[in-house]
C-alpha cells in the first residue's frame, strides 16, 4: 500500500474518533461549560466570526502572487470566486478537497501544473512554516527549558530554515526559467500569510475573550504564540485533516485553565464553529451576489 493511500486511510479513521474523543471530552466537561457558555458575550463571538469572514478577502491575493508571480494570469476576482465557490468542501472529510477544487478551477483556467504545484506548497508550506516559527519561539519563551520548551524551540528553528530553504527548492525543482518566482514574489506570499494568521490569531483571542474565565492569566501574546504553534502541530500531524483532536488537545494542555483539559479542549475545538458559520455565511453571500450578477 502507498503512503498516500495510507495516510487517506489514516485520516478517514482519525476523524470520527476525534470527534468522538471531542464529545466525550464536551460532556465530562457539560457542566463547567455550560456556566461558561451562559455568561459568554455574544457580541465577541459574532465579532470572532466577523474577523474570520474579512479573512476570505485576503486569502485569494495568495494565489494571485504566486501564480502571477510563476507567468499565471489570475485576477484577485478570480482567485476569490474559485476560493468562495469551493467553501463547502473544507468540511468533506479528508480536508483536501477544497485544495483540489481549486486547482482543478485554476486548471480549467489556464494555469500549468508547475505553477499549481508551487502554489499548493508555498500555501500550505508558509502556513506551517509560518505558523511553527512564531508560534514556536512564543512557547519556548513561554515554557523556558523544560521538554516542551525545547521541542517549540526546536521546531521554531527548523520552520525558520524552512521558510529560506522553500524559495530555493521551488525554483530550482518545481519551477523552470523563464517562470522562476521572483525573491520580491515570495517576500509578497510571506506577508500575505503573515497577515491572513494575524487576523486568524485575532479571530481566536476575541473567540476566547468571550469566555473570560476559561484562560486563566495567560496573555494575548501568549494564548496567541500558542495557538499558532498548536495549529502548526495539528497541520504537521497529517493522519489528523485540518489538525482535529491534536490542535484542541496541544493548545489545552499548553494553555492549562481553569476549567481543566477536558473543559479547554472542548472550548476551543468551539472555534471551530466559529470558523464554520463564517465560512458558511461568506459562501452563501457569495452565491447570492454571484447569481444576481448573472
């Protein structure tokens, strides 16, 4: 059997007993959450998922940088459409499918396989790298020299080296002259994603500022370096589609509150529920615009 197929395999099995952990975690927890959940603002969870929505506006200009950058020609109006329309298949299990649809889009649109490969590696390869280098060195400041400490430093390290070592594999093994992405490019892709996990950092401490009592006395800057380096673990995991279960388990044990693993864990896998009526409400608002148009 082929690693592909074997971690397919993996994820297909991983995901329902994540979930099924998640629930039992909700449940032990139902009664610490329940309190939290009745004296939550709901004003900041709209404002979260708000946060999360304006998000969709920057990440197409990811793909217009690179793929124009690589001898492409897509409009922001373009990269939007595809990145809107193909929404919904964020939550197909598997968490691949919204990365597909939009290459077979692009595909349809004239965009060379080389081109849609860089692509595909600089927005999954700047997230991770992106997300372990900060994440990594706000952990390792956080826990000082114990064993997790290390190991975030560690793999800030490495995610550092991975972000100068990306733009030269790409042009030297996936790119061919006269097509070769530009150091300007790719400084452009880096900010971009820079930017896309601010706001997505952001999204995740208003999400959390609605529940006052559930972080103890962590700062923003803290809960956010670990929020970012645990979402860089969950990506780096990749029997786990989008990270579940191994993103909610990191951050809990790392953030410690006063409701207990099970409670912070549950708590925060609720982000994701956040993330999903925004992305429901960006889809369905596009394809109300998109048909009066027509």
């Amino acid at each position: 059997m082929s690693t592909t197929k074997l971690i397919r395999y993996a994820k297909m099995l991983f995901t329902p007993v994540a979930i099924a952990f998640l629930l039992y975690f909700c449940w032990q927890a139902r009664e610490a959450l329940g309190d939290l959940i009745r004296q939550a603002s709901w004003l900041m969870l709209l404002l979260a998922a708000t946060t999360w929505a304006l998000l969709h506006l920057l990440t197409p200009l990811l793909a217009v940088v690179v793929l124009n950058g690589s001898g492409a020609q897509v409009s922001w109006k373009q990269a939007f459409a595809t990145h809107a329309s193909r929404l919904p298949a964020r939550y197909v299990p598997g968490g691949v499918w919204h990365t597909v649809g939009r290459v077979m889009d692009y595909h349809d649109q004239g965009v060379k396989p080389r081109q849609l490969t860089t692509f595909v590696i600089l927005e999954n390869g700047l997230a991770a790298a992106f997300t372990l280098a900060v994440g990594g060195a706000i952990v390792c400041a956080l826990r000082g020299s114990d064993t997790v400490g290390a190991i975030a430093g560690l793999a800030s390290a490495a995610a550092a080296v991975g972000l100068l070592a990306m733009y030269f594999v790409i042009n030297k093994k996936v790119l061919q002259a006269p097509n070769a992405l530009s150091a300007t490019s790719y400084m452009t892709s880096l900010l971009i994603t820079a930017a896309f996990w601010a706001g997505a950092t952001i999204a995740f401490l208003i999400y959390l500022h609605a529940f006052p009592a559930a972080t103890g006395d962590y700062t923003s800057v803290e809960m956010g370096g670990i929020y970012l380096f645990s979402w860089g673990v969950g990506f780096a995991a990749v029997f786990a589609p989008q990270g579940i279960g191994v993103f909610e388990l990191v951050a809990s044990e790392l953030m410690r509150g006063p409701i207990g693993l099970m409670g912070l864990a549950a708590l925060i896998a609720g982000f994701r529920v956040v993330v999903g009526v925004a992305d429901l409400c960006v889809w369905s608002l596009f394809q109300l615009t998109s048909k009066r148009s027509n």
